[in-house]
C-alpha cells in the first residue's frame, strides 16, 4: 500500500533494464519507495544496479528474469511476483524495441519483431497485472507509449504503428477500471537520450531518461491519464496531427 503521504512503496519495472525504468526505479526509492522488482531479460547484469538502489535506501531489490517475447510465460511470470512480494503499488511497462525503419518497411519479419515486442509483448504482461490489481483493490499501471504513435511519419511509422496500438489500448483499459482503484497513466515521452536512440541525432525538445522518471512519479501522484515528457510535446503533436497530409508529406520527419 502506499504510505500516509500517497507515496509509492513497491513497484514493479518491466523492462527494469532500461534507462527509462532504472532512472524511474532511483526516483521512486527518492521518494520512500522501499521495494524494487526489476524484470529484465539478463536480470544478472543488473547487479550493480540493485546494489545502487540499496544504497539510496530500498529495503528490497528483487531481481527477476522476464522476457518480453515469451508471451506463454507472462501470466505465471505475473503470478509468482505477486505471491512473492504480496501488493504492488505501481507496474512500470518500460520495455521496447526501436528496429530498424529502413529494414522493416521492406521485411516482415522484422517489422513483426518490433509489433510482437511493443504491442503484444507489452498487452499480453499487461492483461495478468491489471488482473492482480484489481484483485488487490488498488495500484497503478504506468506505459511508456511514445509521441512517435501520434501520426504515422515515415522516418518510423513502423514503432509508431507499434506505440499507436499499445496508446489505445491503454486508453479503453484506463476507462475500463473506473471505480476499480486501478488507474493507468501513459506517458507519451519525445526522444529520449537512451541506449536505444544514441545512433539518432537528437530533434529539438529531446529529453533525458531522468526527466521522465520524474514526470512519471508526477503523473502518478496526481492522478493524471496521460503525461506527456516534455510537457510542450503536447502541443507540438497537436499542431502536427491536424496538419492536412498534402503538407505533413512535405516534412522531413
């Protein structure tokens, strides 16, 4: 359960591997959250990882394997967690593939590794946690969608198509538990400096892993729906979703 002050104290990172949710992870040890389960394809590289969090004050650091792809694992994967660690106030879905655009507009199957990743992978673990949420009465499910599912642009329509299908479906699952005591939050982060986009050269408003930790922790404790990282990326993909197509096929994005 959260504590007095509505502060989170055990989460769940799916993809606890990544920049995003490891930087999410230190934010919410920051703010009194004591109990840590990071879920990462190699959970043993992430063994200084866990140490760091220790250090900044988690009681608990679990390392647990969780492969995105393994769909026929999510629900005892999801089940074993909860019995382990009992409730769980918030599940980070933190985990993506970016591909290759070039590659996957001419290959389907490299196309259908980034949907399997993004959109199914992602749906088929979130489907067992809202389960033991609702359950228990309580908690939020926070999902890294990306402004890139906003308006399919051709430099990555491919992860945009992927992120557009995971939005939502978030969408209907967040109206779907009114009154549950379950909430979803979806961040909608521009670029972000990651491992994953350090080949890219980054756009304007590009923004850091720790920057959306932080909006996501913000996100969570005022109950917001949507968050989008940095704030101003709502209006720019407002701007660029209502421009007519004749004009948004002249851009260079």
């Amino acid at each position: 359960m959260k504590d007095g002050l509505g502060s989170v104290q055990s989460a769940l990172v799916l993809g606890g591997g990544s920049d995003i949710g490891l930087a999410t992870a230190r934010t919410l040890v920051a703010e009194r959250a004591r109990t840590i389960v990071l879920a990462a394809r190699k959970p043993d590289a992430l063994v200084n990882e866990a140490e760091d969090l220790r250090r900044r004050g988690a009681r608990e650091v679990d390392l647990v394997e969780f492969d995105a792809d393994a769909l026929e694992t999510h629900a005892a994967f999801v089940e074993d967690v909860f019995e382990r660690h009992g409730d769980i106030d918030l599940v980070l879905v933190a985990f993506g593939v970016l591909g290759d655009q070039a590659v996957a507009e001419r290959d389907p199957h490299a196309a259908l590794r980034v949907l399997h990743t993004n959109l199914l992978g992602a749906v088929s673990a979130i489907i067992p946690v809202v389960e033991r949420l609702r359950a228990q009465g309580h908690g939020d499910l926070v999902v890294l969608s990306s402004v890139a599912g906003e308006r399919g642009r051709r430099s990555n329509f491919v992860y945009g198509s992927s992120k557009a299908g995971l939005d939502v479906f978030c969408q209907g699952l967040g109206d779907s538990l009114a009154g549950s005591g379950v909430h979803v939050t979806i961040v909608r982060p521009g670029f972000v400096h990651t491992k994953m986009t350090r080949p890219i050269a980054p756009p304007p408003l590009a923004t850091t892993p720790q920057a959306v930790a932080r909006a996501i922790v913000e996100g969570v404790r005022s109950g917001a729906d949507i968050v989008w990282v940095p704030a101003p990326m709502r209006f720019v993909m407002s701007g660029l979703r209502h421009l007519p197509r004749a004009i948004f096929r002249k851009l260079e994005i």
